[in-house]
C-alpha cells in the first residue's frame, strides 16, 4: 500500500472510532448509555483492526505505533500513523460537533444567578 493510501485508510478508521465514542459516550443530549458504549466502541475498534489490519495496520492511535518505532529503531514511514490519526479524528469531532451536538438548543438560561 503506498504511504497515501496508508493515511486515507488510517483517516478513514479513525473518524469511525472517534465518531462512535461521540455518538455512544459523549453527547450530551443523550446523557449516558450504559452498557451499550463499551461494546459499541469495541466492536468498532475490532470491525477497523480487520479491516485496515491487512493494509494499514490499523493503528488508530499515534502512541499505539511510536512504541514499536520506538523498540524496532525504525521511524521510517512512521509519520502515516500519526497524520492519519490526528486528521480522522479531528474530522470526526468536528462533524459530530457541528452537525449533531450544535443542532442541540440548550435549556434557558435561569435569570436567577444567586
């Protein structure tokens, strides 16, 4: 897979788990869902590993690839893994946050402050 293809890949996970945290365990308009959260995200982190595993590694987490960088002495192509990441997940925060978070009209602010 060339380095291009990597990142694409690495982008593509990545947006997935950042925007199923958001959807399952941090949205304020749905408080907190329980049980379903856990398995939601690790079912995303396992249905990514298979997917990109093969091509890109599936990193997902910049940290989860500088430490066999770290112990190989090979940083070589280590930047796919951490450009992927940050663009993902800042692409994912960024749709959940604008198109589903801000769509949220928050409570009337009290005239009372005291």
């Amino acid at each position: 897979m060339s380095s291009i293809g990597g990142v694409v890949m690495e982008i593509i996970i990545t947006f997935g788990l950042v925007y199923t945290v958001y959807a399952t365990a941090a949205d304020p308009k749905k408080g907190s869902l329980g049980v379903i959260a856990p398995i939601a995200i690790g079912f995303i982190v396992g249905a990514n590993i298979l997917a990109a595993g093969p091509f890109s590694g599936g990193s997902m987490n910049p940290a989860r690839s500088f430490g066999p960088a770290v112990a190989a002495g090979d940083f070589s192509q280590n930047w796919i893994y951490w450009v992927g990441p940050l663009i993902g997940g800042g692409l994912a925060g960024l749709v959940y946050g604008d198109v589903f978070i801000a769509s949220h009209s928050p409570l009337p602010a009290s005239l009372d402050y005291a």
